[in-house]
C-alpha cells in the first residue's frame, strides 16, 4: 500500500516518465540513421535505445500502479523487475553474439549492471510489500528505485543522440597523456 505523503511523489513521476518517453521517441526519430542495421554500431544505439526505453517503462508503470487504490504496487513493481531483468540478458546476449562487448563498450555493459542492479533492488522490495502490504519502508526504495531508472534513462537517451560527454577519467587520462607528450619533446621547450 503507497502512503499518502508518497502519493504526490508518484502522480509527479508517472507525468515525468510519460514525457521523457516522448522525447525519447522524438530522439530515436533523430537518430533513426544510426539504428539501421546497416549503420556501423547499430546494436549498441539499440541497445542504448531499448535501455532507455526500459528504465522509463519501468519509472512509468511502477507509478501508474503506485496511483490505483489497493495493494498494486508490489505485483507491478516485480513484473516490470523481472522484464527489465529479461531485457539486460537479452541487451549482453545481443552484445556478446554481434562481437561488441569489448574493451571499448565497457561503459554501455556498466549501464546494464547498473540497471540489473536496479531491478534487482526492485524484485526484492516488491516481493517485501507482496508478502508485507504496509511495508512503507519498501515503498519509499521504490520511489528511489523509480529515481534511478529516471536517471539510467536520461544518461542512455543523452548518448544516443550523442551527447557530448565530458568524464573525469577521460579528463584527467588526456591531461596526463599531454604532459607525457610534453615531457618526450624536449626540442619543444625553450631555451632557459
């Protein structure tokens, strides 16, 4: 059962999912070209897609369900876990069958473990509010859940339309790099 000091939570968040799915629509149309299958890394925009797309649903379902008066949150939060759980082993088995799980889409397979992570959060507090409705404690991970599944969404939808992308990894690897270029050219440096 969602208390009611949640409830405004959830009216707010299924408004959000709903227009974040339509935005993803308008951005998968943008970049309908890089998800033909002829395009080079098209599984991996599709797997990008199809996770934004999932983590939205989930945001979006486990909402609506949370508004219907009644126990229907935990049976709902649980089926949209095991689906989203269904479409990461699909999304790595995709990955792993098209030969692009490397080195160089590691970050695209830490997105699917955080959304594994995720569900997994979900499938046990759904289960809790299942066998204990007035469990509010279970409700309020959830709505954190729902949280996170918006910003998964948001950050797979930002690469998608390639979004530039400024890390403090990679920020601090070219600083690096530079200063080791510097350092080998000493021709470059001036005269003391």
């Amino acid at each position: 059962m969602v208390p009611e000091s949640i409830h405004d939570f959830f009216v707010a968040s299924a408004s959000v999912a709903g227009a974040l799915i339509g935005l993803l629509f308008v951005a998968i149309s943008v970049a309908s070209g890089r998800l033909t299958p002829s395009a080079a890394g098209a599984q991996l925009h599709r797997v990008r897609a199809a996770g934004a797309l999932t983590a939205f649903t989930n945001a979006l379902a486990v909402s609506l369900f949370a508004l219907i008066p009644g126990h229907k949150i935990g049976p709902a939060a649980l089926a949209v876990a095991v689906g989203g759980l269904v479409f990461v082993t699909a999304a790595l088995l995709l990955l792993i069958r098209s030969r692009q799980l490397h080195r160089d889409t590691l970050h695209d397979a830490l997105f699917l473990l955080a959304l594994v992570g995720t569900f997994v959060v979900q499938l046990i507090q759904a289960a809790d509010i299942i066998a204990q409705p007035y469990d509010t404690d279970a409700v309020n991970t959830i709505a954190i859940v729902v949280i996170v599944c918006f910003l998964i969404g948001i950050a797979r939808a930002w690469e998608l339309i390639g979004g530039p992308s400024i890390g403090l990894t990679h920020e601090l690897t070219a600083l690096v790099r530079g200063r080791q270029r510097g350092a080998r050219n000493p021709a470059d440096e001036e005269p003391p």
